[in-house]
C-alpha cells in the first residue's frame, strides 16, 4: 500500500488501498484528500504518535464513491479530528481503535442526500489514561443514513468520556440515525462518562440512540467460575466477547490483520 506523503490528494479509481503518512499529518498538523474511488480502504497508525495541537484529517467523498477508513491509536496522545463530507450517494465507514492511549479525538460528519456514515469504535484505557470520543453527525439533506457503535473499556483509575451528537436539519426529511454507546468499567475507581445529544429539526426521521454504563456482568461471571474457570480467566472471556463486537464489524482481510496484527479466519 503506497504511503501519501503531500497534500491535497485526490483518490481515484475502481478498487484502491492506501496508507495514510502519519508523518506528513504530524509535521504539517493537515491531511485533506478527496475521494471518487468506488471502493477505498485507507489505513492510518498513529500508534506511538504526539498528535500536535489542531491537527486534522479532511475527507470529501464525491458523489457515489465509497471509502473505509482505519485508525489505531495504540500508546498515542494528543488531540485529532476527523471531519467526513459525504456528497450525494456516498458512503462511508470509519473504525477507530484506542489502547493505552490519551487521546482528544472529535469524529464528524456532514451528510447530504442518499449518503451513508458509519462510525465503529473501541476504546481501552488503564493506569491514570484519559480519552475523549466526540461523534458529531449532522444530517443536512435526506434520505440518508448515519450510524455509531462504539464500546468503551476502562481499568485502573482510567477514565473515558464519549459524546455523541446527531444533528437533523429542517431540509432533511427521510434521515435515519442510530447510536449506541456500551461502557464497562473494569475497576471500581475507573470512570467512564457517556453523553448523548440529538437535534432533530424535522418529524419525517427515524432517531434512536442509547448509553450504558457499568461493571462485568456478575451473573455471567459467576455462572462461568461455577463451571470451573478462574475469576482472571472468566472476566478475560467476557471482555474479549464484548469487545468482539467491534472486531465483528471490521472486513475480513487487511483490516483484520491492521488491528489484530494477525490473519484471522472467515
């Protein structure tokens, strides 16, 4: 996958892969790239990274073309924002992975008509780390689709905070936006916060969105330590199975392997 080493860049084609130049972001705090491929899939590690003040990444996807975009944010630190303008029929999704990390990241989005924006997200934070998700969708034309999934993992003293904002306009008929937001605290000291916000300006939209926030699930722990399995090994089973619902939503292939550092199977 060729690296992008300059500004503005302009992504074409039928079937295209690419790596984002963390470097380029780092050195100039800018990346604006616009996109009429049919299908994109663009990796960007920042893992390691200091993100300097007001650094951000630009993407404009003409009309009808489709792009995935992958994040890692492993032991990173420092604020970014990502901002997506979806031109009519476009379509987009985002998966954005945090570990260790503490980090101020701001995802938005301007959708107009027919286009589509997915934001998938997995947050895991120890020790004294603090991450900041904001998600803000706005809806400005209709007969489109927004959506955001994110799951969020504190221990220690850690702390998260999410907030996920839709916006609906009066012009944006036909909208449909979900959110979900699933927090667990993996020690009584850690702390999450989750904060949803919706705007709706119209009465012809399908909205949903919901929050949860709280420890491993006893229940289940408990029904798997009477079966024999250790405390240690019965709270591993259970967060690998709840953050297995953002590993199920990444494509098989490339993707898979970006975030796991791994192959995995179909």
């Amino acid at each position: 996958m060729p690296a992008i080493a300059a500004a503005p860049v302009s992504i074409k084609g039928e079937e295209i892969s690419l790596n984002l130049d963390t470097d380029y972001i780092l050195a100039s705090g800018r990346l604006d790239y616009d996109c009429s491929a049919r299908g994109a899939m663009v990796f960007a590690d920042f893992s390691g990274r200091s993100l300097p003040q007001n650094s951000e990444v630009n993407v404009t996807l003409q009309p009808h073309s489709r792009a995935q975009i992958f994040l890692k944010f492993n032991a990173a630190s420092g604020p970014l924002r990502c901002h997506l303008n979806l031109r009519e029929g476009s379509e987009a999704d985002v998966f954005a992975h945090t570990a260790g990390s503490q980090l101020q990241l701001v995802f938005s989005a301007e959708l107009m008509r027919n286009a589509t924006a997915r934001f998938f997200g997995l947050t895991q934070t120890a020790a004294t780390e603090h991450t900041e998700i904001t998600v803000d969708v706005r809806h400005k034309q209709g007969q489109n689709l927004s959506e955001q999934k994110f799951y969020s993992f504190a221990a220690d003293t850690s702390t998260i905070s999410f907030t996920g904002k839709i916006t609906v306009d009066s012009g944006a008929g036909g909208a449909v936006a979900h959110q979900l937001h699933r927090g667990t605290a993996l020690s009584p000291s850690a702390r999450i916060d989750a904060k949803p916000f919706l705007n709706i300006r119209h009465d012809d939209v399908k909205c949903t969105h919901g929050s949860t926030v709280g420890f491993i699930d006893e229940t289940a722990r408990h029904y798997l330590m009477a079966r024999g399995m250790a405390q240690i090994d019965a709270e591993t089973m259970l967060i690998r199975s709840s953050e297995q619902q953002f590993y199920a939503a990444v494509p098989e292939g490339p993707a898979q392997i970006f975030f796991r550092g791994e192959a995995t199977e179909a």
